[in-house]
C-alpha cells in the first residue's frame, strides 16, 4: 500500500522541570493505543527541561537485541513537545554497541530511523523483534564498526499520541537521543554522526539533519542516508515536479486502510488529540480497524484491514479535507535547505512510497542547493531498495565522515519513470 503522505500534490541538565506533558504523564488519551509495555516507559517523576536528558537504560533483552551488538541498552530519555518548547516529553529508544575494542575517540554513530510500524506503544522497535531485513541492516552496519542509536519516536512505547509523519516530532527525537545517548555512554560512543532512515525514517532522518543546526547545534551531524522517502515540501524553488496521479497506487490495495488509519490517528490527531475525536469521524465500518490500531502492529494491522476488504473512502463518515489541510501544514517541510549531504535510494518497483513522490522530493532538494547522491535501484521494491542500498552507502558516509568530497548526483537527476515489476534478488 501507498504510504498515507504521498497523497499530497504540490501545491507549502537541569534539574529544573518543564510543565509536564498532558499526554506523557498522568491523562492517558483513550486513542494513543496506550499500554501493553514494561514499566521501563512510563516516567513517574519530573521531566528535566532540558532535552536529551537520560532518564534511565536497561539492557535490552535478547528478542530487541541484534547478534553483531556486542551490548543492546533501552534507553528512556527527554524530549519537548514538537508543538510547544515548554512541555517536556519522555522518548524510549535503543543503544547498540559494536563489538570489537572501542576506538580511542569512541565509535562513530548512525542514527537510525526506522519505518512504519503502527501508533501502539507495543509496535515500539525496543520493544518487539524487528524484521529480518531490519536486523540484517542493522547488523551489517555494527560490523563495519558504527554504534547504533535508535529512537522509538515520541508516543512509541512512552504514553500518548505518536505524531506519525510529523517531520519536526520525529526529527526532535532523534537529535535528543542522540544527546542523551552521547552523555551517558562519553567514552565509548563519538559525536560524529550520520542519520539515517528508511520510509517513514527518511523523513524523520532528513528532518533530523534539517533541524539540528538550530535545535542541536552541538551534535556533529556529517550527512543523511534515506531509503524509501516519505516527506513533502511546498518550498519548490521552481524544481521540477512530475505529477502524482492516485493518493494508492500499490498493488495490494486490500490494506490501504490500515495506512489510512494510522494517518488519521498519528498525523492528524496528533495534532489536537482532545479535540480531534474519531467518533466525529470514522464510520461504523471503519470502527473495527479503528480499535484494532491501538494494539496491533503494522504487519497484523495490514493482514487485518485486507481481510476486512473496506475502502479507503468509507473509513470515513464525513470529509476530513479540512484536517488534511491543516496537517500538511504541520508535517510539510518549510524548506529543504538541509546543509549537510544526502544519500538517497530509491527502488523503482516501489509502489508503498510512490517512486515519482520520491523523485518530486529530491528535486526540490536539488532545487534549494543540496548535495545529494541519489540512486535508482532497479527491480527494487519499498523494502528490499534498504539493502541494495549497500551497493552504494557505505563509500558515501566514509566520505561524510572523513570530511571527504561526496559527488553531488542533482545535475544528472531524471524522473524514475513506469513503476516497474519486483524482481528477485539473492539476498533481498
């Protein structure tokens, strides 16, 4: 199914404490699919109010950990509301450490951002198994020698609404997991970063470096690996754009719902989770999928709105373009002036992130000055374009790291062309 966001057409520490969060702490909202997690996410006392504060680590058990980590440890730490600087927030996330003897400056980190797993707190990546994909990636990058710092995102096994898509959201919790990461582990991991993402991660990496000049200006982020874009701007600088004809346009339709829901839930209601009720908006047919979000994941969730067979347009019982509009504007980047380079990767039989939404992206970013180097992987679909990407990621954030020149690939930028068949690959 077509990621929800790639509907849009182009048309724009301190011990002192913040006012704690009215979702994070005390009122449960009854639609964040709040539960099901161990206390190790729920934070009872004052949030400091300073971001990137650690709260507290456990080790992670071996179900969350990965076989190359030589050490995997939960963290819980501090963020801030995306919408408002005075509310403090709590994010959970996971450390991974290579193995081998740490280097004399630390191990060099990846930020990884990952990929739609749903809005419950149990579809938080430190809490349930990832995908074997995931763990193959993963590994691969921790026996190259690189520590692995992973936020949940905010309303991801902590409590309240996850803010699905919302670039500023995710981005703000990655750069304070890095923060925290980096002050609780000093002598073993290295400011000397790279974000990097995949999907709904992509956006969230690319906004992790788009931010952190102003938000985190002391994280040395180097560049940006994503796969599998899903991100939006309005800011064109005259970009060419190819035109976007269907808000789905993957080939197993059954399970657009499931997408369609987790974008009302996160994206939408995260906006104003009081006053934005799904009893106002979806239908008495859609009430099933509604419920079923809050504790199911994205695999389950998909299986789940395929066997209930509902079109997307009767999940709703009255128009919602109002809502849309308003969360365009909020999880839309302003701008792409990101300053730091970009490695994209895009699979041309990608239908779930719609390659020509891809393509329109990287296009504004080339447009605002970017250094990009994009790649087109042919065959490759949504999921398997994350390791064919190996192919070429590796000598790119050598380069980044070692302050080496990257080319930038902008001028040579062509549209992706026919959405292609799948095509299998050993390895994949």
């Amino acid at each position: 199914m077509t990621l929800r966001k790639s509907r849009v057409l182009m048309i724009t520490v301190s011990l002192l404490c913040a006012p704690l969060a009215g979702y994070t702490q005390g009122r449960l909202d009854p639609w964040s699919g709040d539960g099901g997690v161990t206390p190790f996410y729920s934070w009872h006392g004052p949030i400091p109010s300073v971001p990137g504060s650690m709260l507290r680590t456990e080790a992670a058990p071996a179900e969350v950990s990965l076989a190359q980590a030589a050490r995997a440890d939960r963290i819980l730490y501090s963020s801030q509301s995306w919408q408002d600087a005075t509310v403090a927030t709590t994010v959970s996330g996971i450390v991974f450490f290579p193995k081998g003897e740490i280097p004399k400056a630390g191990w060099p980190i990846i930020a990884w951002a990952h990929g739609t797993t749903g809005i419950a707190d149990v579809c938080a990546p430190s809490f349930m198994a990832r995908s074997d994909r995931d763990k193959a990636y993963l590994g691969a990058w921790l026996e190259a020698g690189y520590a692995i710092v992973a936020t949940d995102y905010e309303g991801l096994g902590t409590p309240g609404p996850h803010p699905y898509l919302q670039y500023k959201s995710e981005g703000m919790a990655i750069l304070d997991s890095l923060r925290a990461a980096l002050k609780a582990y000093p002598k073993t991991l290295r400011n000397q970063i790279v974000t990097m993402g995949q999907s709904q991660g992509s956006g969230a990496a690319i906004a992790a470096a788009y931010l952190a000049p102003d938000y985190a200006p002391e994280l040395k982020i180097k560049g940006t690996v994503a796969t599998g874009i899903v991100a939006h701007t309005t800011r064109l600088n005259g970009a060419h754009q190819e035109p976007v004809q269907a808000l789905y346009s993957d080939r197993d339709t059954g399970g657009n719902t499931a997408y369609e829901i987790l974008y009302f839930l996160g994206t939408v209601r995260s906006i104003d989770p009081a006053g934005i009720k799904p009893e106002d908006y979806i239908s008495d047919a859609g009430w099933p999928i509604l419920e079923k979000a809050q504790s199911t994941c994205m695999g389950g969730l998909r299986t789940f709105a395929t066997e209930l067979g509902l079109p997307v347009d009767q999940l709703y019982k009255r128009s919602i373009k109002d809502l849309e509009a308003w969360a365009d504007a909020t999880s839309d980047f302003p701008d792409v002036n990101i300053g730091t380079p970009i490695f994209v990767g895009t699979g041309l039989a990608d239908s779930d992130a719609q390659t020509v939404t891809q393509y329109n992206f990287v296009s504004a970013m080339c447009a605002a000055g970017d250094l990009v180097e994009w790649h087109y992987y042919p065959g490759a679909t949504h999921s398997t374009a994350v390791l064919r990407s190996r192919a070429d990621s590796p000598a790119f954030i050598e380069k980044v790291l070692t302050d080496k020149p990257v080319k930038n690939l902008c001028p040579t930028l062509v549209p992706p062309g026919p959405l292609q068949s799948p095509e299998s690959r050993v390895g994949e």
